[in-house]
C-alpha cells in the first residue's frame, strides 16, 4: 500500500509541475532563480537522460513499462518500509516520464518528455528523474545494509543458513549403522552357535 501512495504522489507531483512548466516558461526565454544557481529551461527530451537514446524512443518506452511491470510484481512480496519508498519513487517517476511517451506530441511511443529543471553543469531534468535517482539511491542504501525487500537482514540469512549447517542430520544412537535397529553380531549376552548354556553333557 506505501509503495502505490508513494508512487501516486510522485505521479501527480511530476504531471502538475509539468503542466505549470508548459504554461508558464518558454524554450525560448528560461526563467533564472538564485543568481543563476536554478534556472527553469523548458525543453522537449526525445532521449533519456543527458540526451541518450534520441533516436530509439520507441524502445525508452518499452523499458520504462517493462520497469513498471516489474515493480508491480515485486509489490506483493515487499514487508520492508525502505523498499516500499524507494521503488514507489521509482515506480512514479517512471509512470511520469512514460505518460509523456505515450501521450504527448509527436506519436503514441515516440513522445518528447517534458524536461524543465536545470542546475549548473547538469543536464535539464523534471521531478520524475529526480524521483527515480532518489529511488535508486535509496536502493543502493538498502543492499549495502544488507535490508532484504522482504524485511529480512542478509546477515540473519547468513546466521540461520550457518545454525543450520552446524546442527547437521541427527543419528538416532539406537539405531546400527545400517539404520535397522539391529544389534551388531557377537557383542551382548549371546552364546555361540552349538554351545551349552550350563555346561551338561
């Protein structure tokens, strides 16, 4: 349930801010905030991050759906409160940049996605790439903690997988070693065959 608010309020987060950037702010005439330190450039990103992939939008597309189906699945089995936050990042910050695919201009597939954020030295971002870095930060924080998405530690899988080696298969003492029950011969109370109990004739 944490997973799909976080991811819902991403969504909702990116695709409002993304239509003020459209309303408001022109490629032509970016807006300069902190003496230049937050500049809103407007831009329309065929690409993904830094520009890449210009050319295969198509394809950026079914990654990203692909990335979203997976979250979805992972989603059942998630008991961790941290994975839940950072793959509900993920999982609306990719949600945002693939309704821009699917829907904005030029075709279904092929869209530009809508990028207005820029830092100095840093390529022009929006809030659904800020939300899927955060994600993945938060996700490398995890495994280097050892925090399993299922709420386990690996270091209590790594105890119990050591108890139980440790403790090893249990042989029941009253059994032989071919686990019969039978007494090994010659040993105990028994007498040889063809002798007498009480020394008669």
């Amino acid at each position: 349930m944490l997973l799909l608010i976080v991811a819902a309020v991403a969504l909702a987060a990116d695709y409002a801010t993304k239509e003020i950037a459209l309303a408001r702010f022109s490629p032509q005439d970016p807006v300069e905030l902190l003496g230049g330190l937050l500049r809103f450039t407007l831009i329309f990103n065929p690409g993904a991050a830094f520009s890449i992939g210009t050319g295969v939008t198509w394809l950026l597309t079914l990654i990203a759906l692909g990335v979203v189906v997976y979250i979805l699945r992972v989603a059942r089995t998630l008991r961790s409160t941290g994975w839940a936050l950072a793959l509900g990042l993920i999982l609306g910050g990719a949600s945002g940049n693939l309704m821009d695919r699917f829907f904005r201009e030029p075709a279904p597939l092929h869209g530009w996605v809508v990028d207005w954020i820029q830092l100095p030295n840093w390529p022009v971002f929006n809030i659904a790439d800020s939300c899927i870095v955060t994600g993945g930060v938060l996700v490398v924080i995890l495994a280097f903690r050892g925090i399993n998405p299922d709420g386990t530690r690996e270091s209590e899988r790594e105890a119990a997988a050591a108890a139980a080696a440790a403790e090893g298969p249990v042989e029941d003492e009253a059994q032989g070693p071919s686990g019969s029950g039978e007494r090994p011969s010659g040993t105990g109370g028994g007498h040889a065959p063809g002798t007498k109990e009480d020394g008669g004739e």
